[in-house]
C-alpha cells in the first residue's frame, strides 16, 4: 500500500479491463516518472474522447460525428448488415477486408446473471434498421461464448419472420470461449466466407 494519491491511481488503473494489480502499479510508477508534457497529451487525449467521441445514429459504433465513416460510404452495400457486440469487433472484422456491408452494434451480449437482457441492448434498433430498410441479409457476429451464442439464438429467433431476409452465422474457425477482437485475419477471413443460413 503506497500513500494518498499514489495509491489512488493504482487503484484507478486496476479497475481497466485486463490491467492487473502489478500492471497498474507499472503504469503508476511510469506515469509518476513521465515528463509534463506526456502527461498533459494523456490527459487531453482522455478529455478528448469523453468530450469527442459518440456513438453512431444508425449503428451505434463510435464516431466524431452523429453518422461513423462505415455508414456514410455510398460504396457499402447496405442491403448486407453484420451484428457484433462492440465496437471493437468492427475493427475486427474491417482487417479482413472482406465484408462490404453494413455493422450494427448490440453494444454488449445478452448476459441475464449481469443484468443485461434485450433491453439493455440496440436490439430494438437493429429490428427497426430492418424493418426500414431494404436489408436481405443479417450476419451474426456475436463472440462465440456462451452469451455470444445466447445473443445469436435470440436475434435469430426474432429475425426468422422477417420476409426474404436471410440470417447467418459466422462459420466456424474461431475458437470456442474466445473474443473477436483477438481473432487473427485469416481465422476471421475464413469465418466470414463460410458463414451458414441458421
């Protein structure tokens, strides 16, 4: 246990995601050691995207302005929507370069231990985004975990309705348990070739 604010920002970094407690106090000691005007440009970058940063009108990734670059290229064929749970996995699946389509982010999974049902998701959005929209295909590209695959089987269930719109899966190539974002291109290249009607 260190003193005051020393402590205070350990503490701080070890509440980020995958920051330990022997990371945080790395960070802390470098942050500690680092000169002004490092500091000044975190802090700035910080302000800048709580200050800059939305989430997009239409498909909820993040963005600098109300409608992110994905949706506002005409060369998108917006017939073709791709449904990840974050934002991260769209950088994901735009390293592939194989999908020409649309996103829409759920901004989570369906994970009813947590609290988090279909509420607390944009599934209501996405149902609308179809419903308006000329959309003849939705790919699935929830995490494959168990509220990944939860997530999938709900949207399923609610999109088998949905007249001439075809619903798939991502294939298979990417690992049981595992997270989109740390996919590797050729994993997600093949998962997106080989996805199947559900």
């Amino acid at each position: 246990m260190y003193e005051g604010p020393v402590q205070d920002l350990i503490d701080e970094l070890g509440r980020l995601p995958g920051v330990g407690p022997k990371s945080a106090q790395r960070i802390a000691f470098h942050l500690l050691a680092a000169e002004p005007a490092d500091i000044a440009r975190l802090q700035d970058a910080l302000q800048k995207v709580k200050e800059g940063v939305v989430f997009c009108d239409i498909c909820g990734n993040v963005s600098e302005q109300q409608t992110c670059r994905i949706c506002r290229d005409a060369r998108r064929d917006p017939a073709s929507v791709c449904v990840v749970e974050e934002p991260k996995d769209v950088l994901a699946i735009e390293r592939t370069r194989e999908f020409k389509g649309r996103y829409h982010v759920l901004g989570g999974a369906l994970d009813p231990l947590s609290g988090i049902g279909p509420d607390q998701l944009r599934i209501r959005e996405l149902l609308g985004r179809i419903g308006s929209q000329d959309v003849t295909e939705v790919i699935l590209a929830t995490d494959p975990n168990t509220e990944g695959e939860a997530t999938a089987t709900y949207l399923i269930r609610l999109l088998k309705d949905f007249p001439g719109l075809t619903v798939t899966r991502l294939a298979s190539g990417l690992p049981m348990g595992g997270d989109l974002e740390f996919a590797d291109e050729l994993t997600l290249t093949r998962a997106l070739s080989g996805r199947r009607t559900v």
